[in-house]
C-alpha cells in the first residue's frame, strides 16, 4: 500500500512539473495576431520571445472571436496587431470593421497587455478599397489619442502609421513592396515592418502614441508618464 501511494506521488509530481514546463513554454513577451500579413511575416528569428498567431484571410471580427484564447495561452506583454484590410474587402463597412477592431483592443488591454497596431497599406491591388483604408486608420489614430488621454500609464494603444510611407515609396518605386499579387507584402516591405515594429516595441516606457517611418509622429501629452 506505502508503495502504491509512492508511486501514485511521483506520478502526480511529474504531471505536474510537465504541466508547468509546458504553461512556462507558451508564455511569450509578444503576441503576433491578425491576418494573413502577420502569418506570412518571419516573425520567430526576428523577435524573440515570440509567438505568430496569424491566419490567412481572417477579419478583426475572426481575431476578436479568438483573441482571448491566445491570451490565455500566451500572456503577453505585447501584442502586434494586424486585421481590418479583409474586413473592408468582403464588404465590411468602415465603422463596423472599426467596432471589431475596438473590441479586440479591449479584450488586449483588459488583460494587461499593450497593442502595436500596423496601419493599412495602400496595395496596388486594392486601389478600390484605399479611401476606405484611410478612412479605417484615422478612427484608429484618434483612438489611440483617446486612449492615452484617459490612461493611467502609458499608452495602451500604439500605431505604427504604414500608410503615409508605402504611399511615398510606392509611388516612387511602383511594386517593390509587395508580391506579385499586389497584395502580399515583399521581403523589402516586411523588412520596413521589422524595422518599425523593433523600434515601437523597445519603447515599453515611452509616451509614443504614433510612429512614422521609424520616429515618433505623436506623443501622449498626459502628465506623470516618464
């Protein structure tokens, strides 16, 4: 019987110890979430700490179903975000994709994270769709000045501003930062991801709310932050 329930406390030891390797395991600094720009991004070798949670094609309304799963799992510090650009090409209206997209950074925030959100970026094979994306971004913007406003620490929502760059760059350099999908971002448009997104997120004791082409567009101008 004295063998029995040592053999049953080992066991029960080892479950245990396994059980918290594997929780430690899945606990990552940063939280890659959204579409199929996140998926396609090589995130791992670039950011360490990390996990890629993208998945082709999916809306901030899919993230915002899911969010709170990969939380759970993850817990992060930071989660760069990606979604609305399928939403608004399935039909999606503006305001509607932009109330998911709150949604998603509210069940973030909640849970103590804090969000880097990459802007649209005016595709060539989206043209349709580009006064839309525009329209998109400056409700997130203003809402990440909202949020800083009102916030007892730093800012909780931050914007890499994609937009207004690829926009100069395009235009100057037509189709060197996408696929030939027109779509799907290149290896020189993820590496100017890369860039930003290392540099948004070294900040974690800054009053940045919005950064463009690698510098601070726009800072809280809430008193007490350091």
């Amino acid at each position: 019987m004295l063998r029995t329930f040592k053999l049953k406390h080992i066991v029960l030891q080892v479950l245990l110890l396994t059980s918290s390797v594997l929780t430690s395991s899945a606990v990552k600094k940063t939280l890659f979430a959204g579409d199929s720009d996140i998926e396609g991004w090589d995130t791992d070798d670039e950011f360490p700490d990390s996990v890629n949670e993208g998945v082709g094609g999916w809306t901030c309304n899919q993230v915002r179903k899911r969010i709170n799963k990969y939380l759970k799992k993850h817990q992060p510090e930071w989660v760069v975000l990606v979604c609305g650009e399928n939403d608004l090409a399935y039909g999606e209206s503006v305001d509607k994709t932009f109330q998911d997209f709150e949604s998603v950074v509210a069940k973030i925030v909640k849970k103590g994270a804090r969000v880097i959100y990459m802007g649209t970026k005016p595709e060539p094979g989206t043209k349709g769709l580009h006064s839309d994306y525009e329209k998109y971004d400056a409700k997130i913007r203003a809402k990440a000045t909202g949020m800083a406003a009102t916030a007892d620490t730093i800012p909780p929502l931050v914007m890499v501003d994609v937009y207004p760059v690829f926009d100069v760059i395009e235009q100057d350099d037509p189709g060197a930062l996408y696929q030939d999908d027109e779509l799907h971002l290149s290896e020189y448009g993820y590496a100017l991801w890369t860039k930003w997104a290392k540099t948004a997120l070294a900040d974690d004791f800054g009053s940045c709310i919005r950064w463009e082409k690698n510098s601070c567009a726009e800072e809280s101008n809430r008193e007490g932050l350091p």
